[in-house]
C-alpha cells in the first residue's frame, strides 16, 4: 500500500472526514513518529510493533564504480520490530 491508498481507504472509512483531515492526520501521525525517533525514543503500536533505531559503526567501504576504499560514517538506523499479534496474523495457515 501506498500513502494514496492510505488516505484514499481511510477517507472511505471515514465519510464524515474532508480528504485535507485525513491527509493531516496522516501526516502529524508520520512526523511524530519520525520526530520521535530523531530524538532518540522509540514508537510502540500495541498489536502492530515498535520502531526504534540501531546505531551503525562507522566502517570503511568500497566505492562499486571505481574500487576506491572509502570511509562510511557511523549512523543510527530505522528498525521495526513486529507485534505478536501481527506476526500470528502473518503466520496463520
């Protein structure tokens, strides 16, 4: 799904919503998660998962063009980690 079919889907779950409510709840609900991970805290969705961050060491790598070592900066990166609830439903037979 796409963030069109998002709000489309929730527009026609919410008829009495204009299409601009639906769009600012989509994205007041994306910035505070973003905000929130930016800021070093983590985003627990009970029965769909949690978003945290990892952090990265700084590593060297290699450019694919040229074969020149290169250095990669150390980082924190976006992870999630599924719900129990969610991962049943993914599993079930």
């Amino acid at each position: 799904m796409i963030r069109s079919e998002l709000l489309q889907a929730l527009g026609k779950d919410n008829p009495e919503l204009r299409a601009e409510d639906v769009e600012r709840a989509v994205d007041t609900f994306f910035e505070e998660i973003t905000q929130r991970l930016a800021d070093g805290g983590r985003v627990e969705l009970r029965g769909f998962g949690a978003f945290s961050t990892r952090h990265r060491e700084g590593r060297k790598g290699r450019n694919p063009r040229t074969g020149e070592a290169v250095d990669v900066p150390e980082k924190r990166v976006p992870y999630f980690k599924p719900g129990k609830e969610m991962r049943a439903r993914l599993n079930t037979d």
